[in-house]
C-alpha cells in the first residue's frame, strides 16, 4: 500500500467513524421522544464547524470529509428540529 492509498483509507475510515457518533443520539431521541438533555449550543456549533470543514474539503477536493461533513450537517439539522418541536411541546 502506497502513502495516496493509506491517505485515503484512514480518510474514510475517519470519516466513517465520525459520522457515526451521531447515529446512536438520533436512534435514540426517535425511539424515546426525548431531547430534552441534548444540547442546542453542540449541535449549532456542530452545524456551523462541520460547514467549515465542508468549505475547506470543498476548496481541498477532500471527498472523504465532504462526505462527513455533509452527513454529520444533515443529523445535526435533524437533531435541532426535533429538538425544537418535542421542546415546543412541552
């Protein structure tokens, strides 16, 4: 394996990884309609740092962090809705 190749690999193996440490909150604020101990602040910094590094992986045609930032943009953006409407709720 060549250093392009291991640059790729641990690329989408950290990208695959990050992402995923959103699935487990979303599974779980769907299954128990509860999202009341998230934090707003995290997910709007996670939102707006995760949109930084989508412009920085843009401008570096880095596809591995395009592909994370965007997803994790994308649970983020869930994650806020849901929090908003299950908080107006209450």
């Amino acid at each position: 394996m060549d250093i392009m190749e291991a640059e790729q690999l641990f690329g989408w193996l950290a990208s695959i990884l990050t992402t995923l440490i959103f699935v487990p909150q979303l599974v779980k604020a769907f299954k128990t309609k509860m999202t009341n101990d998230l934090s707003m602040m995290m997910l709007v910094l996670a939102v707006m740092g995760n949109a930084c590094w989508l412009v920085h992986a843009l401008l570096s045609s880095n596809l591995p962090l395009i592909v994370c930032a965007m997803l994790i943009i994308v649970m983020s953006m869930v994650l806020i809705i849901f929090k908003y409407k299950n908080e107006r709720r209450v």
